[in-house]
C-alpha cells in the first residue's frame, strides 16, 4: 500500500512538473478571430488601384463588344438594280400540330396559312446598306429617320455608329427575316396593304442615270 502511495505522488509530481513547464513557455496574449468582412475591406482598400483599373479594362471590353456585336449568317443584299415592287410569298406551313389546354388539334401539321390575313404589321420596314453613301443619304433626305412610321434594318454597317449619329434605334437584318421577306436587293421598302406585304426595291443608280439624261437633253 506504502508502495502504490509513493508512485502515485511520483507520478503526480512530475505530471505538475510538465504541466508547469507547458504553460509557462513564454507571455500569453489574447487572441480574437478577425471578422471576414473586415479582411475583404481590407483587401479592397489595399489593393483598390488595382482592382478599379482592372473593372475599368473589362467595362472598356464589354463596350466594344456590344459596339462590335452582329449577327452570325448575315444575308448579303446588292444594291437594287431596278425600280422593282413585288408581294412576297408569306405562306407558313406549319411543322407541328397545334392543340388547346385540352390536347385538341386546332390545327394539324402541314397547315397553311398568311400570317398577314390574321395579323398587321403596323409600321414600315427600311432595309439599306449603311456602309454605302447615297443610301445613307436617300436615308436622311427620305423622311425615314425618326418618325414611329418606319423602323430601319441595316444588312451591313455598325447599328452603334448609327444609333449614336442619329439618336434612334437601328436593328440588324436577321437572315431569317431577309429569308421571310424574300429580300435581295437595297434599299428596300416594306409596307402592308391589306392582307398583302408590299416590298419595294429603289434603285438609286437609276435615278442618277435618269438625271444625267435629263441634263444631256437640256443642253
């Protein structure tokens, strides 16, 4: 009994010894956990140079692409070779059936119909070429430029450089659309006259060549 007495004071003796020698291994301070939001304000005030030039880099980038942006497949239209007015085959056949809430076919696919018979295009459509002069200029000269009878399509040219220019809207040609309308020439002009599309082709270098005659016989 003497002798498990005088290990377990051996023990406990050395076990304070170590214990001792742990907690007393230099000065102790407090410690406090750094709030995450402060480390990111940090961050951002040190390194803010930095990050404003690299924000401005990427809005300088976004920019140019919407100034650089068109549309993939772009239909290329001549400049119109006549005076030419002509009604489009505006047909639709449809690929699917249409049905109601209730799964009812309305209307089978292979239907047929002209869109126009059922609904108004209730504005003009002007489809130039903005890179060429004298159809900018029919353009500007035409009364075509802001007025909410006429909505411009450019089959070429920058829509930015346009918009900023004339401080109205400006819409690409979509190859769908130039494939609807049957368009192949510039500049054309798109109304609706009843239940017909009416596309009229203006050849600007006739009226050139009609003026040239016109002043060959005045002389």
């Amino acid at each position: 009994m003497k002798k498990l007495f005088l290990i377990l004071s051996l023990s406990a003796s050395l076990f304070a010894k170590e214990t001792d020698n742990i907690l007393n291994l230099g000065k102790t301070y407090e410690f406090k956990e750094r709030d995450i939001l402060e480390l990111i304000q940090e961050h951002l005030t040190k390194n803010r140079p930095e990050l404003e030039q690299k924000l401005l880099g990427q809005r300088d980038k976004l920019k140019e692409n919407i100034k650089n942006w068109r549309p993939k497949d772009m239909v290329k239209l001549t400049p119109a070779p006549k005076n030419n007015t002509f009604s489009p085959d505006m047909t639709w056949t449809l690929t699917k059936d249409i049905k109601d809430h209730e799964g009812n076919i309305i209307y089978p696919q292979g239907f047929s119909f002209n869109p126009a018979k059922y609904a108004r295009l209730s504005y003009g459509i002007v489809v130039i070429n903005a890179n060429d002069k004298e159809e900018l200029e029919w353009l500007e000269k035409g009364g075509y430029l802001n007025t909410i009878a006429y909505r411009i399509f450019l089959s070429e040219g920058s829509y930015y450089e346009m918009i900023q220019k004339h401080k109205q809207d400006f819409y690409y040609l979509l190859p769908e659309i130039a494939k609807r309308f049957q368009l192949k020439h510039t500049p054309s002009i798109i109304k609706q006259e009843g239940e017909e599309i009416i596309i009229q082709e203006v050849c600007l270098k006739c009226k050139q060549e009609n003026k040239g005659s016109q002043n060959e016989i005045q002389k």
